[in-house]
C-alpha cells in the first residue's frame, strides 16, 4: 500500500515530466486549420476552463500520413462529470470506463479522461487484475498523460495535438513509425496481446487499412497466441470483422488475417471459401465492389457484405440438398436457415441482417426466369438491385453464365419494345388459375329443360 501512495504521488509526476518528446509544427506539419471545428471548439473550450484537451489517437496518426481523419477524438484531465458541465449538448456513457459524447451539429466528439496505465500500478502490487490466459479484467482508473499514452496499444496511436501550440506529444517514437510505415506494440507484446486477444486483429486491419508492415517483434507472438481468441465474446468479434470488411482495405485485411493465421478466431470460413476456386474468385470479387465503393463515399451495406461471405457455404449446401432429391425453392430457404444457425457459433452477426441476406440469395433463382411477366416483376421488387448486384459477383467468379448477368444489364435499360423482344420463351410453372367461387344455389352444370 505505501508503495502504491508513493507510485502515485511521485511516480505518475515522473513518468508525465521525462516520458514525451514534444514536437513542433516544423517537426510534424499538422496545422491547427486542418483539425475539425468541433474538435477545435472541445479543446479550446477545455483549455478556457483550466483543463488540457488534445486531439489524439487515429486522427493525428492519419494527419501525419496525408490521410483525412474519419473521427476526431480528444483526450483531457477534466473528469467525465466536469466534460459535462463545460457542455449544454453533451452525454455521460460507459459503464466500465465513462466518456463524454459531446454533440455538434450532426457530429459527434468522442471526449475520454486520461487513463492510468493500471497494468502496472498492480504489477507493484503483484495484484494483476487479469484472467487465466493474462487478459486484463479492469482498467477503469483515471491518470495523467503519460499514463495513457502508455495504455495504448500501438505507438502510431499514443499521439497527442495541442491544437494551441500546435505540438505533438510523443512518448513512444510513434511520429517515426508513421514515417518507416511500421506497426509497433507498445511495452512487451505477448503481455499486451494476452491483456486483450483482439488487439491482435486490430494489429491486422491496421497493416492491411495503413499499408504498414508490423514490427518482428510485435508479429512473433501472434502465431502462438491467436487460440486466445475464442476466449473473446463473439459479439466484440463481430464489431473488428465489421470494421475491417468496411475500412475499403477489406480485400487486403482478409488476406492479412489469413497470413497471421487470425482467420480461425474472426472469420473461421475463410478456409473453406478460399481453398475453393469459384468460391475465392466471388469473395475476391465482392470485398473489391466493397472497396471501390467506399473509396468513392457510396454507402457500402454489411448485410449484403456478409451475405457474400456466406453465400459458398449457402450454395454448397443447396446443392447437397437437391442432390438428396429435395425441391430447388424448399432446399434453397432450407439451405439458407442451416448456414445462418450453424454461423451463430462462429460469427455473431446481427438477426438484423438475416432479411436483407435472405432475401438477397432468395432471389438469385428468379433471375433464371426471362420469360412472361417474371422479369418485369423483379424490376419492381424493393431488393432488386442489391440483388442484380450480387449476380454480377456470381457472374464474374464463373458461378453463372456471365451471358445471364449481360441480359439483366441490357433488360433494365431497354425500352418497352426492346424489353418485349428481348423475353425467352415462358418455361416456368404456369399459375393456377383460381377456381370461380359458386354463388349459392347455383349447380355445377347446365339448367335442364323442364
């Protein structure tokens, strides 16, 4: 117990004094005009207060590489409850570890109070607070800059901007990594990836978003380590595969995860689409869309992105179940549900997706159909060009005739002669006809003469 008083006291005070490099503008380039005005306003604001606001983390990281920042994040010494008070439009959330959601127009600055790097306060404790594998259990007590740059994990991403002075705190040579394009654990790697397994695929969408390659020493425990993943909830799993298929790196963070062997613990079906021509041609095919459209700022759906992941196995098992002498639409909704139950298990993607998937492949035999009115009434259905996207993928792996994607592209742009012309003979089930209700009283045959 003394020891800890005096760590706090004097050890805290030494570690903030000695342990950053301050950089100036010279030195970094980033300009205070570059930062966002809500940003702007939380640290000046912040500092008109008594406290220290700085932008820190990924946004500096990005403004050093040339790169918009999607976020900006500010750290400070002002308590969550005193963020609060400084701001009409701002919320407490967090139970674990409280941050301030400070709201400016539509955005939102995500404000957190220094963090104590509480691995090491218990290390002088011997009192670690970790489970059987070496995951950290608490880290819920507030410290000073120093500290919380320490707390971080990557270097690149212990960066702190005073927009004032316009300096760059440094206290782990992350502004340098950012110049090699090297990825580096902060403090011991095995430690720290035992603290928390996921930082191990944060380490891969970083590579694969940033184009950096990871430091030897921080890669060498990952091959070992990776099985500590199923140690992770499924659902924090989810959230890291979600933002690395939607970084637009997606098609290299895929590959990435497999080159690190991280592939079991997040998206274990990789194996079994990758190792299958047809089926890596059509996730190759899908994460490329993926990623050309969020370069170009279109919306990008998860639903449709996980549907393509899905979509071999879904397939694989449509055939099996028409082979064994089941109907094509039963052993297709069928297919459908086994996928869907059996990935609960491995990926907990939201039930929230399920429709827009389901409706997405349920679709797919439909466009066989280029006879009569069935094509013109796929037109007018609400999940038609999600769907017509999705053949184009199946067309472009080689799953379908790349002749029947073609079709559709020229079907929905033609005119009503050329649509006309363009329509197959009608080889579908004909609908029943709907049998004329009697009135009552009336027979089934003629009226006979008297």
């Amino acid at each position: 117990m003394i020891r800890r008083i005096i760590s706090k006291v004097f050890g805290r005070k030494s570690r903030a004094a000695h342990g950053a490099q301050i950089l100036p503008l010279a030195a970094h380039g980033i300009r205070r005009d570059q930062l966002d005005d809500c940003a702007l306003k939380v640290c000046e604001t912040l500092a008109a207060s008594g406290f220290r606001g700085y932008v820190v983390g990924g946004a500096v990281r990005d403004l050093l590489l040339g790169k918009p920042p999607k976020d900006f994040d500010v750290a400070t010494d002002a308590t969550p409850e005193e963020v609060r008070k400084l701001f009409r439009r701002s919320r407490i959330i967090g139970r674990r570890f409280q941050i301030v959601h400070v709201m400016c127009g539509r955005e939102t600055i995500e404000v957190t109070t220094f963090r104590a790097n509480g691995q090491k306060e218990a290390e002088e404790e011997d009192e670690r607070p970790t489970d059987e594998h070496g995951r950290l259990l608490s880290d819920n007590v507030f410290g000073n800059m120093a500290d919380d740059a320490a707390r971080r994990d990557f270097t690149i991403n212990a960066l702190y901007y005073d927009p004032a002075r316009e300096e760059v705190h440094d206290y782990f040579g992350g502004v340098a990594d950012c110049k090699k394009r090297v990825l580096r654990m902060i403090g011991d790697p095995e430690t720290r990836f035992r603290e928390d397994p996921v930082r191990m695929l944060r380490a891969a969408r970083f590579a694969a978003k940033l184009d950096f390659h990871i430091d030897p020493d921080t890669r060498r425990p990952v091959a070992t380590l990776a099985p500590l993943l199923s140690n992770i909830p499924r659902a924090r799993i989810f959230d890291e595969a979600l933002k690395l298929l939607m970084s637009g790196h997606a098609l290299r963070g895929v590959h990435q995860l497999r080159a690190e062997g991280l592939h079991h613990g997040m998206l274990p079906l990789l194996d079994t689409i990758l190792d299958d021509p047809t089926g890596e041609r059509f996730i190759t095919a899908a994460l490329k869309t993926t990623d050309a459209r969020i370069a170009q700022d279109k919306p990008a759906s998860p639903a449709f992105l996980f549907g393509t992941l899905l979509w071999p196995q879904v397939l694989q098992r449509w055939r099996a179940l028409q082979a064994a002498g089941e109907k094509p639409q039963p052993a297709l909704f069928l297919a459908m549900d086994e996928v869907l139950d059996a990935q609960r298990n491995q990926l907990a993607i939201p039930r929230r997706y399920d429709g827009m998937m389901k409706e997405i492949w349920a679709l797919q035999p439909r466009f066989e159909q280029r006879g009569g009115q069935r094509p013109y009434r796929l037109l007018e259905h609400p999940r038609f060009r999600a769907a017509y996207d999705f053949l184009l993928l199946r067309a472009e792996s080689g799953e379908v005739e790349a002749e029947l994607g073609d079709w559709w592209t020229r079907f929905q742009d033609a005119g009503d002669d050329e649509r006309a012309a363009m329509l197959r003979p009608d080889t579908g089930p004909k609908p029943r006809r709907k049998r004329k209700r009697r009135k009552p009283g009336e027979s089934g045959g003629e009226a006979q003469p008297a």
